[in-house]
C-alpha cells in the first residue's frame, strides 16, 4: 500500500491568522484571553489555545466587563460587535479578510434595496455572522427545495452573497436554481468561495483518480474538511473524515493499494504526519506528496499586535 498527500492542505492564510493573533495575544497582554466562539474549527488548536490561557465562549455577555476579546475567524454579526462596544470590551478582530468582504458585499447589496439570500449551512458561525452583519431582509439557503420555499415574489430585487467554505460543484447547482427562480438576482457568482476551498477541493478532485480510499484530517464541525469528504464521495471514491490518527480505522483499508489523504484548512500539519505515521504502521510502504499549487498568501495582522511586537 502507497500513501499519498495532497497538496495544497491544511491551514489557509485566514486560519493561519487567526491562530497567531491568539497566540500574540496571549503573549503580550497574559491571560486570560477571551475568544467569542472557536477561533478556529478544530478541536486541537481550540485545547492548546486553552491550555495557556484563551477562553472560549459563546455568548458575549460571559466576556467580563472590560477583558480583551478575539473575535474568530468566522466573522461576528453587529450586535456581537455593538454589545462589545457596549460592555467595554478591548477588541482584536480575527475575522478572515475573505469573510469580511462578504460582509460588505451583502451590506452594499441590502443599502441598495435588495433582499439578501445567503447561500449557505443555516447555523454555522460564518453563516449566522453574515445574516446578522445586514440590517434588511436576509434568508439563508442551503438546499433546492429551501430556495423553491423563499417567499419574495418574481420580480423582488434580490441579491446572493455565499458562505466563503462550500462545495464549488453543489454552490454552482443553488445559483443556478436562484437565477431561475429570480432572472435579475445579482450576485458573486463563485467568487465568495474562498481561494483555499477551492485549492483544497480541486486537489482532492485531482487525488481521487488514482486512490482507493481518501482520508480527510478534520474536526467534524469543519465546513471545509466536511465538503472535502463530500467532493472526494462525489468522484467515486469512499472517503472517511477523522480528527487524528486515533480514529483510523484498520479495516478501512482492506484490499485499499493507494490511499490519499488530505486535510481540512484549519488542521495543524502535525495531525497529518500522524496520519502518515499510523498508515506506515498498519503496511504503508512509502509517502508521495503529490504536486500542486503552492499558496503565497499573508494576511496582515490587526494593527493592536503589529504595534505590541
């Protein structure tokens, strides 16, 4: 049995951001550190986050009067950040630059008259930061028969922004089902999908033509790691999404010659390796990274952590 590593993989450039402005956070001012939701999809990070000082919660009003505060890379709606301004709080930003521009596009969009439709997993922190970051008519969508279900009439003017993590193939479907419903819907098109998703995606497309089994590296409340197994399924490869080398199941590779395996854009490289580590023990002969496009990309850090280095 070969293994063989898709690339690129794991983290992207807003995940990587995300991550650095915790960990600088926590450098320059001590804990604790408050983060409002996982800075990142992954359990591991979020544990060793935890462990030297960052607490994680969900509502804004646990944050204590006045306590520096990260705001994850999913993006918050405006009452989060009205409530925070409210309540004193000091504020680092870590929302994904590729997440804020959709915010402002379905700002622009909704100032200028059009009912927004976000085109995404209804739920999700990104999602729900988007619908809540609009002051008008906002409807999330995640299937067909959702958008067979909106309620504007034929001729409503509306506009889609989408969810910057989805599936390049099944967003396709649900614009084009928008543009039938609504002929004069503006929106983005495929661009929302952020450069990273697509990457990732596009490699394993690339990867399932030559294995048997793929593997994804990923926590299971990962959007992009989740629609990774999806696009892997989908090209007609069983595909299976596991945290860490823990969960490799022995049996899943039975009669298995080629195994890919991938990971989710907020899993650290080490997971990975140990993913490797556990197929060579179970009689993988080597490791083969395969070739691919390499990601330049640098998000600049918020000024408050540039000026504190």
């Amino acid at each position: 049995m070969e293994a063989v590593l898709a690339q690129p993989r794991g983290f992207c450039a807003g995940v990587a951001r995300a991550i650095e402005i915790a960990e600088r956070a926590l450098e320059a001012y001590g804990a604790p550190v408050y983060v409002f939701h996982e800075i990142v999809h992954n359990k591991h990070v979020v544990d060793d986050l935890r462990s030297r000082g960052a607490v994680f919660v969900d509502d804004i009003d646990a944050v204590p009067l006045g306590a520096l505060t990260i705001f994850s890379a999913h993006g918050v709606a405006t009452a989060v950040v009205d409530r925070a301004r409210e309540r004193g709080l000091r504020v680092i930003d870590a929302t994904c630059p590729l997440v804020t521009k959709v915010h402002l596009q379905a700002q622009r969009y909704s100032q200028r008259g059009h009912v927004i439709v976000v085109i995404g997993h209804a739920g999700h922190e990104e999602v729900e930061g988007t619908r809540g970051s609009v002051t008008g008519e906002v409807h999330v969508v995640g299937t067909l028969e959702e958008i067979a279900a909106l309620p504007m009439a034929v001729g409503t003017p509306v506009a889609y922004v989408t969810q910057t993590t989805l599936s390049l193939d099944d967003t396709r479907v649900l614009i084009e089902a928008l543009e039938a419903r609504y002929p004069d819907v503006v929106g983005p098109g495929l661009d929302d999908i952020c450069y990273a998703t697509l990457n990732r995606q596009r490699a394993v497309r690339s990867m399932a033509r030559s294995v048997d089994l793929v593997l994804v590296v990923g926590s299971r409340n990962s959007s992009n790691a989740n629609r990774l197994q999806e696009v892997a399924a989908d090209h007609g490869v069983p595909a299976r999404l596991l945290e860490t080398a823990d969960d490799l199941d022995a049996a899943w590779l039975a009669g298995v010659d080629r195994v890919g395996v991938t990971a989710g854009a907020s899993t650290p490289e080490h997971l990975v390796q140990g993913v490797l580590v556990r197929l060579q023990e179970l009689g993988a002969k080597g490791v083969r990274e395969l070739p691919g496009l390499a990601e330049t990309t640098r998000f600049r850090l918020p000024e408050i952590l540039r000026a504190a280095s």
